[in-house]
C-alpha cells in the first residue's frame, strides 16, 4: 500500500509535518513497514480540504488530531 501524504505549504501550514510523523509512527507501532510505504508530495491540487492524503487514487483529508483514527480506519483495516 502506498500513503501520500501533501508536503505544499497549504497542507504543512495545516499540520502534514505532523501527520507524516505520526503515520511513521503508527506505521512501525504496527510493524507494517514491508506493507505500507509512506511518500510525499507537493500540491496536490485540493488545498481547502488540507491536509491531504492519498491512497491508491483515494484522497482523503487528515488532521493532527484525526490521524489516529484515519490510520486504524483507513490502512490497519486494510492491510490487516
């Protein structure tokens, strides 16, 4: 599985530093690092719905404080 996350400077003004941080955070936790590979990317072309994070051709919008969730919702449950 690949997670993109936005790196441009609306999403990092938005928290992506801190999104990215804790995906690998998450993502070690769970000791998924040969199932999920974690990438970023500049715009991504939806900067009012910030920040922006990608899932095979799947966008979704993240928070620091929706990180958490997203993760267990949207990559645990997939690659579980």
């Amino acid at each position: 599985m690949r997670v993109t996350v936005c790196i441009g400077s609306s999403c990092h003004l938005k928290g992506s530093r801190q999104v990215v941080q804790r995906l690998q955070s998450l993502i070690a936790e769970n000791k998924l690092q040969d199932k999920v590979e974690l990438a970023g990317t500049f715009c991504m072309g939806n900067c009012q719905h910030g920040v922006n994070v990608n899932i095979d051709e799947k966008n979704y919008s993240v928070s620091p404080e929706t990180v958490d969730q997203f993760f267990k919702d949207n990559i645990l449950s997939a690659v579980k």
